[in-house]
C-alpha cells in the first residue's frame, strides 16, 4: 500500500497534467499554478497534495536560486 506522501504526489501529477502544467511552463506560472493547487487542496481536506505542491513550491524557489 502507498504511503500518504507517494498518494499525495500521484494526485498533484494528475491535477497539474488535467491543468496543462509542463516543465517547459516559465517557473513563475508554474509556481502559481502550484500555490492555487495546494491552497485549494489543504482549505478541501487533502493535506497530502498540499504538502506535495508546497515540496514543488520549494524545488522551484531552490531552482531559480540557483539561476
């Protein structure tokens, strides 16, 4: 059985690819389109796709500081 974390992570790729979210997306509309997603999922009772798209949040803040 998947733990919480891996649901989570299955769940926030099939709401992003429903939503048209790629990689080739700048970074600034990949992160909104993110921060909605976890918004909405955390304020619906979903922590675990909240917290899978605050991780992405992270990575893509990490990524752009990096340059």
């Amino acid at each position: 059985m998947p733990d919480t974390k891996e649901i989570g992570c299955a769940a926030r790729g099939q709401i992003l690819a429903l939503l048209g979210y790629t990689d080739a997306v700048p970074s600034h509309e990949r992160y909104t389109l993110l921060s909605a997603v976890a918004l909405f999922s955390g304020s619906n009772g979903c922590p675990e796709i909240a917290a899978s798209g605050e991780n992405k949040m992270a990575a893509i803040r990490k990524e752009n500081a990096n340059g």
